[in-house]
C-alpha cells in the first residue's frame, strides 16, 4: 500500500502567480504578473516543444537528478494547475532567460545558482512522467490510466527499500553540469510547493568515454554499447512510443513507459575478483568492450558459432539480456542509464551503483521478459535492486498552449 504523502498547507499556494512574491508559490494559468518590465524569454527550443518529450531520445548527459513526488494538490484543478507550472518552468529552465522581477520585499525570483541569467546552453532536458498511484481514484483518473502501468513487481534478485520505491509522478533532470541540474530541481520545488512533496531522489552522473565508445559503469565496463539507434524514427516507434494503435488511451499517444531501477553495485566485492571471472560474467572485455569473441567494441556476438557457451558463457549477462535469437529483437529496450554513489552505508561500505533507466512501448513485453531472462545470472552476487518505479512518460508539449497531461485531464 502506497504510504499516505504527507499534507502541506497550500492556501495561496495553488493560484498564486509563477514568480509572485511567497516563495514557492504555484500559478494557475491566468494569475496576475508582477509589475516591471516583462522578462525576456527566448522562442522555446526545438528540443521542448513537440510531440513526444524530447529528453527521452536524447543521450544521456553528464549529470542527472531523479525524483519521485507523492503529489498533494486537493482536487483535479490543482492537479492541472500543477503540470501547467511544471510545463511553464520547464519551457523557462531548458530555453533560457531572465527570471521575471518580484519586488524590493519579495524573495529573489531564482536562486542565483546559474548567475543573474538562466542560460539558454546549459544543456538541461526535463523528463516528466506519471506513477500508477497518479491513478488511484483521488482525481477521476481512474479509467484513463495507461493500460500497462503498474506498481513496480517485486523480481526474484531484488531487495526492495519502500522508502526509495514508486511515486506519483516523476521528474528526471538531466544537464552537462551538476549546477545546472540543481539549480533546475530547486526552481521547480519552490514553484510545485503544497502540490508536490519528494518522496525520494537520487543522483547521478555519466563520465566521458574511456577512451572512446559507450561509457564505462562502476565496474569499469562499457554500458550500452548495443543499444537500439535512438535516430531511427522507425525503429523507436516500434519499440518506444506507444499510443491508440496499441489499445492505449487516445491521450497517450507519443509517451512512453519508463523503468526506473535503483541498482547497488557490491564494488569492493567486485573489486576482488579476477578479471577473467569479470568478464565472463559480463560477456565483454572490460579493456576493449568488445565481445569475448570479437575484436571491437561494435562487433557483434556471434552465438550461433558458439552454441555451448564455451566462448561467451550461456548466463553471461550479455548473452541473457539480448540472445539475438529470432524475436528477441522485439524484447529490445532504450536505455538511458547513468551512476550514482551515495557515499558509505552504515557499515562503512561504499554505496555506488547503477541508475537504470529504460523506455519501452510494452514493459511486459519488453523490460518483463528480458528481466526474468536475467533472473539468477551470475551477476546477481554482486549487485542488489533496491528501489526505482514503473512510470508513464507524459506525451510531448507540442507548442505554447499545450502542457504536461492537457489531453489526459481534458
């Protein structure tokens, strides 16, 4: 059972303007603005507005924050007040600005993380996505639910933490710089406070290619070389966005389901084991990236040459996760990963690991599959699953009158 949120005031919060003088206050869409010279707001980039949220196809940046709200608003007008502010600071945070003037006795309008200027290259991407909980019944939702959305199963290998599992909704931050990730999590905290309240969030980051190639994860080997091509419009409508033509509510065309895995990785345990076992149970070189039997990294496994695994181990993890045997192609997802390190638990062990971040049009068909795939590979000695969600990736805003969830409250 979902824990009850806990309740914060919101009287003069839900219908006070975007940059009114209360801090943190939430605007509806036809609040009062303050007096003074109107900020200047750049056109929206390209990268916000659209049919589909442009951060999903978008690789990973250097640095991301990912946090799961409880939402408090009282009734569905709230509700929709709230996703217009998220679409409004979302639409000023990824374009740039001037944060509109409060007053000589008001609160600055920005935290000043980013200078007096937001700019308009930092690089940020916003990601807003919807929890089954969204659905329960306290906004009339009930029967517009995505028809795939549940709360996150427990799997065989897993240890969950409630504490660091589901939310209402969703919002992934994502930027070339860590300040410019915070910056953007405080900015829409102080506008949603008294319609959202944290219920948990993580860190991360993506390091530069080591020295080319896919990224490396704590274990030292490349992560995602094998992915689906993110430019290929065909093949992300077949595997990534879903709509009506898969049963879906009309309001769903161009989302997408979102996995979200919060996965420790035992690195000091990994730590001491030979290399040899390392790779095998990953299925690569750690040096080259290159499958146990190929030379570069882009090569492609070839299991038909190697039927009992004495190559490529039959419960390595690449093996398991894509077999490339006919029809696995449809089990294919996109991921959009990055590292986290908590610093030490209680034990004074180190607390790293993996934020795992996937899109899929059929998480039973795509995430589900591959994850029972998985099940008691030789991997799970070394990490442990402990948290994360299944959520729904809002369709895209398509221009200045549109915003987060318009077609689902319609």
């Amino acid at each position: 059972m979902r824990p009850a949120p806990r309740r914060v005031p919101r009287r003069g919060l839900l219908r006070g303007a975007l940059a009114a003088g209360a801090a943190g206050a939430v605007a509806g869409p036809a609040a009062a603005r303050p007096r003074g010279p109107a900020p200047h707001r750049p056109a929206a980039a390209p990268r916000f507005h659209g049919p589909h949220q442009a951060a999903v196809l978008t690789p990973p940046a250097r640095a991301t924050a990912f946090t799961s709200f409880d939402v408090t608003a009282a009734d569905r007008r709230e509700l929709a007040d709230l996703l217009r502010t998220l679409t409004d600071r979302a639409r000023f945070l990824t374009t740039g600005g001037i944060p509109a003037p409060t007053g000589i006795t008001a609160p600055p309008p920005d935290s000043g993380l980013l200078g007096p200027d937001v700019p308009a290259d930092g690089g940020l991407a916003v990601t807003v996505s919807a929890g089954a909980s969204l659905f329960d019944g306290r906004y009339g939702l009930a029967g517009r639910a995505p028809r795939l959305l549940r709360a996150m199963p427990v799997f065989p290998d897993d240890d969950p933490d409630p504490a660091w599992c589901h939310g209402d909704l969703a919002v992934q931050l994502c930027a070339d710089s860590p300040d410019t990730v915070l910056h953007a999590l405080r900015d829409l905290t102080r506008h949603t406070r008294g319609a959202l309240q944290i219920r948990w969030r993580i860190n991360g980051h993506n390091p530069p290619p080591r020295p080319s190639g896919a990224p490396r994860n704590l274990f030292g080997f490349k992560d995602g070389t094998s992915g689906p091509d993110p430019r290929d419009a065909r093949l992300m409508d077949r595997l990534v966005w879903t709509g009506p033509d898969a049963g879906e509510p009309p309001w769903t065309a161009g989302g997408s389901y979102q996995v979200v895995r919060l996965i420790r990785m035992l690195t000091e345990f990994w730590d001491r084991i030979p290399l040899s076992e390392q790779e095998r149970v990953i299925g690569r070189s750690r040096d080259t990236g290159a499958p146990l039997d190929g030379a570069r990294e882009t090569d492609a496994p070839r299991y038909a040459h190697d039927p009992t695994g004495e190559v490529t181990p039959l419960d390595s993890h690449i093996r398991l996760a894509h077999p490339r045997t006919p029809g696995s192609e449809a089990h294919r997802l996109l991921r959009r990963s990055y590292s986290y390190d908590r610093g030490t638990d209680s034990n004074g062990t180190l607390d790293q690991g993996l934020l795992f971040c996937c899109y899929q049009r059929d998480p039973v068909r795509q995430f589900t599959t591959v994850q029972k795939r998985l099940a008691g590979e030789p991997l799970t000695d070394y990490v442990t699953p402990f948290g994360g969600g299944y959520f729904f990736a809002l369709p895209g805003v398509r221009d200045r009158a549109d915003w987060y969830g318009r077609a689902l409250l319609a």
